[in-house]
C-alpha cells in the first residue's frame, strides 16, 4: 500500500487538472437545454473507466444516463457498489459567484466551482482511487463497481427503476457513498443516519378572479389570508410540529448519541454569526445539533399568491400557494406523514375556500444505518489512515434516496463517508472542495478497498 499512497501523492497535479475538466462541463440535470452537457459528463467517466480496463457502459433511462463500470476478476473477495452523480445544480444566483461557476478557480487551496464537493469531486476521489491501486499493483482487492447517475439534483427519478431491473449486474456485498462532509476541518466523519422527505404544494383558491379590496374587502376570503393561518396551525407556540400524530413513530436518540452529539465541538454563537440570524429556534428539549439531525420538521420552502410587482396594487388575489417539505427521521413512513398531513389540512381549511394539494418532489423514507455494519470499521480505519484522525459518527440532517434504494432493493448496508466540508456551500453560490481533503479522499477510499478486500 506504500507504493499505491506514493504514486496519489505523487500524480496529485493531475488528479486536480482532471477534476477541473469534470468540472467544466455544465451538467445542470435541471435544464433541458444543458441535456448534452450531462451527457458530456458521463462520457467524460467513461473514457476514465475505458482506460483503467474497466466493464464500462452508458445504460439509458428515462432521463439521462447512468455509467455503469465494473471490475469483476477478484474471484472470492466481497464485492462494493460505489455511488456518485454528474450532474449538478443550477448556478443561480450567478452574480453572487466570486468567479464563474464553470470556470474552476483555485484560492486558499480550495478548488472552486458548482459541483466542486457535490458530488463531483467526492465521487471522482474514488474513481482515481481504483486507478492509483491498478496502476501500483495490477488488479483490485476486491470486486468494485461504479454505479454514476445524472439526475440526484431533480430526485433521481428514474434510478429506482434501473437498479430494480439491474438488481443481478448491481448485486454486492455493501455500499460506499460519498456525498456528505466531514464534521469540520480535521474531524473525518461517517455518517450513520439520515432524514427522509415528504414534499407537498398547496393551492388555496378564493374568488374566480382578482378583486378590488376596497370593493369586496370584508365579504370574500382573502386566500392569502387564509393560507397564513393554515400554515400557522402546522407548529405550536414552542415551535414543535402540531400536526396530529406526526411524531408517534419516531424512534427517539439512544443515550450514547446524545453523549456523542454533547461531546462534538460545538458552539451556539459561532452557529448564530455564520448563520446571520439573532437567535436559534426550534423544538424544545433538544441541542440544535440534535433538532438538525435527529427530529423531524415541517417547513415552508415557497410562498406565492397576490401582487409581487413594485409598488401597490390593492386586490383580494384569486389564489394563493406554498410549498412545503417535511424531513422524516427513523421509523416515520413517508405515506403516513403524507396522510396525517392531508387530513389536518383539511380540518383547518376556512369553508370560505378550497384547498387543493399536490404532492411534492421527494418521498424518501429516513435511513439507519447500524454502527456493526459490514466493514464498518474497515471505513473508520480507513479515515484514519486516509485522514491522520480518527472519525467521528454522525446522522445528517438532509437526504440521500439512493441509500434506501441499495438497502431495499439490494439488501445491503451503505458506507456514508463523506469528504467535504460544511462551509463548502453546497447548492449555493461559490461552491467549493478543499484540495488538501480531495488528496486525502482518494488516499482513504484506497486504504477503503485495501483493508475490504483483505
């Protein structure tokens, strides 16, 4: 293994230029018109694989493709199943970049660019990981295939289906997934939970038309009236969530996990200043930390209804909407929470308008991963070997659907190991991956496959 963390060290030069090439390519999944660009992208991956000797292919779907390699001739040794995406988000607001966000740019030893740490760089760790071991010893310690789709940012609508047709090509022994961060700088994590997500979009419709206020005001429902108090009755004075039954399946923290989350370094102020916000808020009885990672929530995402132009115009609106997201922790079902929240809708909407409501994007159910997993600590070996430090284990408050994917339809446990950084500004402008944490990823997921395949 000396020789396979000599030859990363030593090609580190490159393994950045190529990351800024994958970079490059504006595979925005969102837009239609950028369809050939992700396209771009996953050729991009397959040219990489065709040259390591991988089995590699761009299989159709629905949508964009998914890159398929393999590397099957570890004959006896476990099999892993890597996850990534190429595709990324759109660069909106693109006047807040500090530079253009397809035009990578290195500052402070940080690489900069959308995509840069999601999941572009993350995921590419791994891919050149795979070369560095081919390269010093010739084969793989264990069977490895590479599984990249380009629709993660537009909730991976049509990789359930490939993985459920593809279940004999994807069947392995468990998972990697990086796609997530580190718990600050020089704190390497794994990541053993996750949230789930119900999304939902109300409309609440009044009169047929926009009226004069002055003329109907005081006689017809105003809908943007009645949505504030619809959304109003979703949480209680204490800000829990006071929908009817959300919380009876919650599988509350273990002692130990609130132990671990009480001892990481953590500082309310420092939250609050990085934040721009006076004051923390949320469920009573738990940390932030805790309320970020482990409880549910119910939150308006987007309101819309009325006059937005500048200056006045007074009308009673015909509508009004608003779009919500509800993240799940252990054992809450994503049916359920959607039921239960149909059901209180209905009870607080005003007779004086109609409500209709339509399902969101989402629907992930949460994921809990046990701290015995197979090769559990071959990845907190890894980080230390790759890191210099040992990991810590934490739950992360947002979601990764493709982990509840492998675990239903494969039946394995998933590795989330992830190797940005929590200011790495992920979905927001300036966009970044520290080149430091790239080098040190590529040494872990080899130390990863190494200590696996023994």
């Amino acid at each position: 293994m000396q020789n396979v963390i000599d030859f990363i060290k030593a090609n580190r030069g490159r393994y950045e230029n190529e990351l800024i090439e994958f970079l490059k390519i504006p595979s925005v999944s969102a837009q239609s018109a950028r369809k050939s660009d992700c396209l771009r992208a996953a050729r991009f991956l397959e040219s990489q694989f065709q040259s390591m000797g991988f089995d590699v292919s761009l299989r159709p779907t629905g949508g964009n493709p998914v890159v398929l390699a393999r590397w099957h001739h570890a004959p006896g040794k476990p099999t892993v199943l890597i996850y990534g995406h190429y595709d990324v988000q759109p660069e909106d607001p693109i006047d807040e970049w500090n530079s253009p966000p397809f035009d990578p740019q290195i500052r402070d030893g940080n690489l900069y660019a959308r995509g840069a740490t999601d999941d572009k760089g993350q995921s590419f760790a791994h891919v050149k990981a795979v070369e560095a071991l081919l390269a010093e010893t010739g084969a793989l310690p264990l069977n490895v295939t590479f599984l990249i789709e380009g629709e993660e940012e537009i909730h991976s609508a049509n990789l359930p289906h490939f993985i459920h047709e593809n279940k004999e090509e994807l069947a392995a022994d468990f998972g990697v997934v990086s796609d997530s961060s580190q718990y600050g700088p020089g704190v390497p994590a794994i990541t053993y939970a996750l949230r789930g997500i119900v999304g939902e979009e109300i409309r609440v419709d009044g009169p047929d038309r926009d009226l004069h206020s002055g003329v109907f005001g005081g006689a017809v429902q105003n809908p943007c009236n009645a949505l504030a108090r619809i959304i109003a009755s979703f949480h209680d004075g204490e800000g829990r969530v006071a929908i009817p039954g959300f919380y009876d399946d919650v599988l509350d923290l273990e002692a130990w996990e609130r132990e671990a989350f009480a001892a990481l370094p953590s500082d309310e102020e420092d939250l609050k200043k990085s934040l721009g916000v006076p004051e923390l808020a949320g469920e009573p009885g738990y940390t932030p930390l805790e309320r970020r990672w482990a409880r549910p929530t119910l939150d308006v995402n987007g309101l819309f209804g009325g006059y937005q132009g500048e200056g006045s115009k007074t009308i009673i609106p015909a509508w009004a909407g608003a779009k919500i997201t509800m993240r799940l922790v252990p054992n809450q079902d994503p049916a359920t929470i959607h039921r239960l929240f149909e059901e209180h809708l209905r009870r607080v909407t005003p007779p004086s308008v109609k409500v209709t409501l339509k399902k969101g994007g989402g629907g992930n159910g949460p994921v809990l991963v046990p701290r015995d997993a197979r090769f559990m600590k071959e990845a907190v070996r890894a980080l230390e070997l790759g890191f210099g430090a040992k990991p810590v284990f934490v739950r992360e408050g947002g979601s990764i659907p493709i982990v509840l994917n492998f675990s239903q339809e494969l039946g394995i446990d998933v590795l989330l190991i992830g190797f940005g950084l929590p200011d790495d500004n992920l979905h927001s402008p300036n966009e970044k991956f520290n080149l430091a944490d790239f080098n040190r990823a590529i040494q872990t997921s080899a130390w990863l496959l190494h200590l696996c395949g023994e």
